[in-house]
C-alpha cells in the first residue's frame, strides 16, 4: 500500500456484516461498494473477518474505520485491532444493524438503520469526533469453595468474550438474553426483522421476571468492589440481577444508571464511559420493568475494580453474548481505551427522526 501523505486526507476501510438486521447488511454492501473503491469495502462474512484488511492497511495515515453490524462487529474489530497492536489505533464509527446497539445509541449513531443514503453516513463520519472508550478486562477462575452442583458439570467457566465494551450482567436479565440467543440458533428464519427480536424480548423478559426468584442470584454471590464488599447491599435489595455499566445505555436503550440529582447523591460522580470507572447497578423485579419505561436501577456504587464470586450455575452476558457459568470467580478491571468516533447530536436526531 502507497502512504497517503495527505493529511486532510482520511481513507475508510468498511467492514459489513450481512448477518445484521436481516437483509440490511447485504443492501448496503451493494451500495457501499457502488459508492467506494470496492477495495475499501469488506464483507466479514466472505473474506476470513477483519484481520487481512486490518493487516494490509495498517501503515495508512489517518485511517477511520466503519462497522456496519452490532455491537457484537464493533466488539470483533476492536479486538482484532488489540492482536494486531495497530498504532495509532484507527478511530470507529458504527452504522447499527439488529437489535440493541447499545454502544451505538451511547455514541450518538442511532438505534438502527433506517435506509438513509449511505453519501450522508459517510459525511456523518467525516464530520464525526474522536473520543476514548474504556474497555476492561474480565478474567475468570472456578469457584473450589462451590457446594457440588451436578448440572455445573457441564456448565464452562469461561465467558463467551473476557473484554467488554458495553457491561456485564448476570441474573434474570441474562437469562432473557440467553433465551434469545438460543431460540434464534434454533430457528433463525423467525429472527429476520427488529420487531420480531423485540416481541421475543418482550415475552421471554415478561416470563423470565416470574419465573425467577431474587434468592436464585442474591444467596449465590458475593460483590466486592475495590476491595469493599457490598454483599449485604446486594441482599438487603433482593436483587434479580447485577449489572456492571460502562457505558449508559443498556438492554436497546435503557439507562439503568439514569442522571442522579448531584445533592441527593454527592458521592456520585457523572457517568462517563472514558473515566476508569464502571457503574454497579440492581435490578429488582419492578426496577428492572421500570427501565422500559425511562426508570433507572438500584445505584450501588461506581469503581475501578470489581470481584463477583458465584456459587452455583447462573446465567451471565458480556455485550449480549450470554452463557450459563459455572460457579466461578470473575474479577474485572481496566484493560485499554479504543478511540472511536462520536456523531454529533445534530446529525443524531436527523438520522432518526423518522424511525
């Protein structure tokens, strides 16, 4: 590859998931691929992921990148960017495909794709403003002091990722999201549209909140955060589930975190997702209904270190990526920032002013 000596010059590398959104992602490859060098464009589905493009364009100067997918894609390419120890790190900018897009919302791109022309995404990207994302570190070990649980026998103690982007959850809501994943691997031909996603969320959150009992997750784990144990909080609140945040947006759109009036909660500082800090969150059963329509969680603490030690097989999801744990120790705490690239609001409320 020729350097670009340029400087006002900023080449795009494309990366599309056509699995996203339904057919989405393989409409917008076509115009993508009208619109760019087809050089430029890349299928992640068709060319062995990101890491050949990555590679091959890694010397070029003021490089930006655009995930076309989920969260999950972002997660994927900012991974691959940690392996390949890309420097400068090239910022991200996203286009939301499916359902959630938490990390998408935070930075201002919207909930999904709403077949604007991809001429104005690009200007959006242009115009777009570097900022940091924390991303941490979770590392995990057995749970030794755990009482024998027959079914932990063939439960992993791994996660599905060990870096998180977004947050961390276990409980009644990890459950709601496994239902989900496995539902959609069984019949992926009912999973094609976000409304169908949404009613599916709907219904199984609805039957999960009955179905689970606060006892299931708060007499099967212990909280520390840096180096504080906060067990008798999560027991006194009779929590369902636990949520580690580190940015706000969570579940496709909820802020469980919500903006704490500074005089009633001095200690607190404001959320950000480039400041070290992670924000613990409960859930109860009517907190966690409260978030659908604008309430906000049990704010426990904010910290830089957590450790969660579980005691029986628990459901758990790191950026919607569910599994069921065994029981483990899980311990979390900061790994690097990944530049990505934040839309301004102005663009923001165009982009979505007519989903």
């Amino acid at each position: 590859l020729k350097p670009i000596t340029s400087t006002s010059n900023k080449p795009l590398l494309v990366f599309i998931n056509p699995k996203s959104g339904g057919n989405q992602g393989a409409k917008i490859l076509h115009q993508f691929h009208w619109l760019l060098n087809p050089r430029q464009v890349f299928d992640l589905s068709q060319q062995g992921g990101p890491e050949p493009a990555l590679e091959f364009y890694r010397k070029a100067p003021n490089l930006q990148i655009l995930v076309c997918g989920g969260d999950g894609t972002v997660g994927w390419i900012l991974a691959t960017l940690d392996s390949l120890d890309i420097n400068p790190r090239p910022p991200v900018a996203i286009l939301p495909l499916g359902t959630g897009n938490d990390l998408s919302r935070t930075l201002y791109w919207g909930a999904g794709y709403g077949d604007e022309s991809v001429d104005k995404i690009l200007q959006y990207v242009n115009e777009g403003q570097i900022i940091q994302l924390d991303r941490w570190n979770l590392k995990v070990q057995r749970n030794l002091k755990a009482r024998y649980d027959l079914s932990a026998e063939d439960a992993p103690v791994r996660l599905p990722i060990n870096v998180m982007n977004n947050y961390f959850s276990l409980g009644v809501d990890a459950q709601t999201t496994l239902d989900f994943h496995e539902s959609r691997e069984a019949n992926p031909e009912k999973f094609n549209s976000r409304i169908k996603n949404k009613m599916f969320y709907a219904g199984a959150g609805g039957r999960g909140l009955f179905q689970w009992k606060s006892r299931d997750l708060v007499d099967n784990i212990t909280l520390e955060c840096d180096g504080e144990d906060l067990t008798p909080k999560v027991r006194e609140l009779k929590l369902c589930a636990l949520a580690l945040l580190n940015i706000s947006k969570y579940g496709a759109g909820t802020t469980p975190w919500g903006n704490p009036n500074p005089r009633d909660y001095p200690t607190f500082r404001a959320q950000r997702f480039d400041d070290g800090y992670l924000e613990v969150v409960g859930l109860t059963a009517s907190s966690l209904a409260g978030l659908f329509v604008g309430g906000h969680g049990e704010r426990i603490t904010q910290c830089r270190t957590v450790k969660i030690t579980t005691f029986k097989v628990l459901p758990v999801q790191v950026d919607g990526e569910p599994c069921r744990l065994a029981p483990s120790i899980i311990r979390v705490s900061i790994r690097n920032q990944a530049q990505m690239l934040q839309r301004s609001k102005v663009n923001e409320y165009v982009f979505n002013y007519f989903k």
